[in-house]
C-alpha cells in the first residue's frame, strides 16, 4: 500500500534534499564514449568558473567500474542552489552518454535505487556495494557553503506561504491549472 505523501510545510522543508550526485557513465572500452566524457567534464568546469552554476566533479575519473557503477565514471556533485541548472545543461549536451542523477541522504542504497532518475539509458547497479544506512548526512565542500553546509534558508516559512498564496490567486485565471485542494 503507498504511503501518503506528507503536506506538512514546515516537515516538508525539513526533509528537502540540499545535495545531489551526476554520475557520467561511458563504456570503458570506448574512446569515442570517454572523450565524450571527458569534453562535458572540461565544459563542466569552464562553467563553474565562470559562474554559470555550482557543479563540483572529483578530481578522481574512474575508468573502470567502481562502487555499484558497472561502467567508467566520473561524479558531479551539486548543491539544490543550482540542480536544476546544471541538471538543464547536461540534459541539452550530454549527446549520447548515460548520466544517473540521485540526492545524498544519509540511506545512500535507496538513493541510487529508489531515488534516482537517469538522463539517458539507464545502467543496472550493484547495490549490494552500498551501505543501508549511514549515520550522518554525507556533506561535500563544506567550505562552499551551500547545500546542507548552508545557513540560510532558500525562503523562510512565511515567505514560503506566502509565495504559495499568490500563485494559487494568480492561477485562479488559468482554466487549465488544478486547483489546490481546500484543507
């Protein structure tokens, strides 16, 4: 039986992921794939550098399988301050690599099997390589100070609330958006 999703605004928020994962997958074998790879990884960087989004990919490329990914890789990581640009960009110029998008949470299995999405075809993984659970959130770059290493809120509750309220009273025009149901 599925759970209900929570409503609960200010639990809600409490649970929002604030770090995400890209694994850019090639076949090992595969010149072609991994220069591919490895020109989206340079384009990555230049962009970071200047100032299109936050991305941090490892220094480390693994050119053959590691962990629970079955081919060559590299890992993205990214702060919710700015997943859905770097997630838009490599949608528009991944050309025919396969990338595995998940949060990091502190049950690292389900966020490579139960919370993950691909951009591309998807890999079967070796999940049995992760943990179930760990006990703290695993925080990257601190020193940036977005993601979980943040201090400040994206939008305080009210903010929040009262962001919802106009677009509800701004979409009462539009015939074709739902309706928020009424508590």
């Amino acid at each position: 039986m599925a759970r209900k999703p929570p409503t609960d605004l200010k639990a809600v928020l409490e649970s929002e992921i604030k770090e995400w994962h890209f694994h850019i997958y090639f076949h090992q074998a595969n010149a072609e794939e991994h220069h591919a790879a490895m020109q989206l990884r340079d384009a990555v960087l230049r962009l970071r550098r200047d100032g299109a989004f936050i991305a941090v990919p490892l220094f480390r490329v693994n050119t053959d399988p590691i962990g629970p990914h079955p081919v060559g890789s590299y890992e993205i990581w990214v702060p919710s301050e700015t997943f859905s640009s770097v997630f838009s960009y490599l949608c528009m110029n991944r050309g025919q690599l396969s990338i595995l998008v998940h949060p990091l949470t502190r049950e690292e299995r389900e966020d490579h099997e139960l919370r993950s999405a691909w951009i591309g075809p998807s890999f079967p993984l070796d999940l049995t390589k992760l943990p179930l659970r760990s006990d703290e959130i695993p925080l990257q770059y601190p020193s940036l100070k977005v993601g979980y290493s943040s201090k400040v809120p994206f939008m305080n509750l009210e903010d929040r609330a009262a962001l919802g309220a106009n677009v509800e009273r701004v979409l009462l025009n539009e015939k074709d958006a739902a309706r928020a149901p009424i508590p």
